[in-house]
C-alpha cells in the first residue's frame, strides 16, 4: 500500500441505549455481527466491525450503550466504554434525533467531551422524522455544546447518507496502511456472534425482565461434517421462575427462538446448521467474575 491518502484509524460508537450503534454496525459490514434489539442494554462486548474502501479502513468499535451500572456486568460493559474511548483515533456519537435530549444524552455528551479526541456527531433515525426541520435545534445545541469535526444526519436502518459519513470520518483518520486485511469483518469469534444471535431472539421474544436475566454461550461449535455445522448453546437466567418463560409452554417459545436464530445463523455461514439450546439457572451470574469471563465479558 504505496499511496501515501489511504488512511486508517479505530473509530468508538458511543451513545445511550437504543440509538442504533448495533444497527449502524451491521449495515457498515453488511453482516449481522452485532445483536440488534429495542431492549437497552442489548450490547455487552466491545464489537469490532472493519470496513475497507477505496479511500481507506475503518476498524468501527461498537460499544455497551451508556448507562448506570448496577451489577459487575454493568460494571464491567462501562469500562469497556471507557477503554474504547482512550484506544481509538476518533469517537463518533450516535444521537437518537427523533426523541428529546434527556439528561443521558448530556452525560454521553459530558464522556466524549472529556475524551478529548476529535468528533463526529451522528443524529441516527432521521427516517423517523417527518418534518427535517426538526434537527436544526438538535444541530445548534450539540454545535453549540462542543466543536465536533462533522455533523451528519443518517439513518442507520435505511441506509441513508452512510457513503457520506464515511467520507467525512476518513477524513480525520491518520495516514497509515490497513490495520486488518480486506476480507476481515470483525474481531468476534464465531461462537460469539452465534451465542448473540440466540440472545437476540430471546429479547425478540421475551418481555421486560428478561433481557438482563439473560446470557447465551456457545459451548459446542462442531464442524466436522462440511454439510452441516452442529452448535450447542447454554442460555443462562438466574431463576428457574425465568427458565419456565424461556421455554414457555410445551417448549413453543424456546423451540421459536432457535427456529429464528438458525435461519440468521444459517445466512452467516452459508450451510445448513443443526442448533440445540439448553437453559441454565446460574444464581446471581451477573455478579460472578467466573462466569462474566466464560460470556466474553471480561475485565
């Protein structure tokens, strides 16, 4: 890689719960690597998704929403914030535009300026937006508030004006050859975006308590056989009260959740796959450093 403009650089996704950081990611490697749910709190790991083009490589880092930590779970999702925010060349905040600033946007705002990196400022959702006119005293308020390098407009689900806020991120990248190689998407392992999957689908499929109650890991990723990839997923819930909703009546629920996650696994690999999910009640895993570390979620 001769040409002395092609740049690259680690970039941080912040920004509160459900503002399309996950999404955002998905679309940008054009893989579903990243569980994707209107449940806050729906991303634990620090997600790396890598995106190469022309101009250059944008190794995007998606990040736990920002939130109050309660468990050591939580605990440890906010340190992974902190740690993206101090290992990246460039932090983008991804602002849900179509709700009102709320005193969580002024604390993630609060993070980026004590960052002290260069910004972007992304105003996600536009789609929701009838009338445009509405982000104009979103724009004057963040332009106000701090000087971000960009402030761009998208839409995350839609796909709306993602070319543009590449451009406008690569811009502020060092020069610099390619960190990861072309074919690369993400630093994920298999049997991490698997267990997501499965995860996803409880959130899709459960009510509201459940979705924290909730961890999925791999334990068995068996491809011995080139026609079909034979995977065993534990999901954990801390009481057998939340075991019997997981499964629901007759098996229907936890039968549905496997249904839908095989489908999305089967796209990610390209063949056939033979899935088994099995529930754990594990007590009070939320606050286990042991068990924390067994779902990826480490110190």
């Amino acid at each position: 890689m001769n040409d002395k403009s092609y740049k690259s650089g680690y970039v941080a996704l912040i920004g509160r719960p459900n503002a399309g950081k996950s999404t955002l990611l998905n679309h940008l490697v054009g893989e579903k690597i990243a569980a994707v749910s209107n449940k806050p709190q729906t991303t634990r790991h620090k997600i790396q998704g890598i995106v190469t083009f022309d101009e250059g490589q944008v190794v995007f880092v998606d990040t736990p929403g920002v939130h109050k930590p309660g468990y050591l779970l939580n605990r440890r999702m906010m340190a992974a914030v902190h740690d993206a925010i101090l290992s990246v060349d460039l932090v983008v905040l991804l602002r849900d535009a179509s709700v009102s600033t709320g005193n969580g946007d002024r604390f993630v705002l609060d993070l980026v300026k004590k960052s002290k990196k260069p910004a972007v400022l992304l105003l996600n959702k536009i789609d929701k937006l009838k009338d445009k006119t509405k982000l104009l005293p979103l724009i004057e308020f963040y332009s106000a508030e701090h000087d971000f390098k960009e402030i761009v407009p998208v839409s995350a689900l839609k796909g709306e004006a993602i070319e543009l806020m590449l451009k406008e991120i690569i811009k502020h990248l060092p020069e610099s050859e390619p960190i990861f190689s072309e074919d690369e998407m993400t630093d994920q392992s298999l049997r991490v975006i698997v267990a997501e999957m499965v995860r996803e689908k409880i959130l899709e499929s459960t009510g509201d308590e459940i979705p924290y109650v909730t961890a999925v890991i791999t334990e068995k990723f068996d491809e011995s056989n080139p026609k079909t990839t034979k995977i065993y997923c534990a999901i954990y819930v801390e009481r057998p009260s939340q075991k019997r909703i997981v499964i629901g009546k007759q098996g229907k629920r936890i039968k549905d959740i496997g249904i839908k996650a095989r489908k999305d696994i089967q796209n990610l690999l390209g063949k056939k796959v033979y899935l088994e999910l099995f529930v754990k009640v594990v007590k009070d895993w939320r606050n286990q450093e042991r068990k924390l570390d067994e779902i990826g979620i480490k110190e």
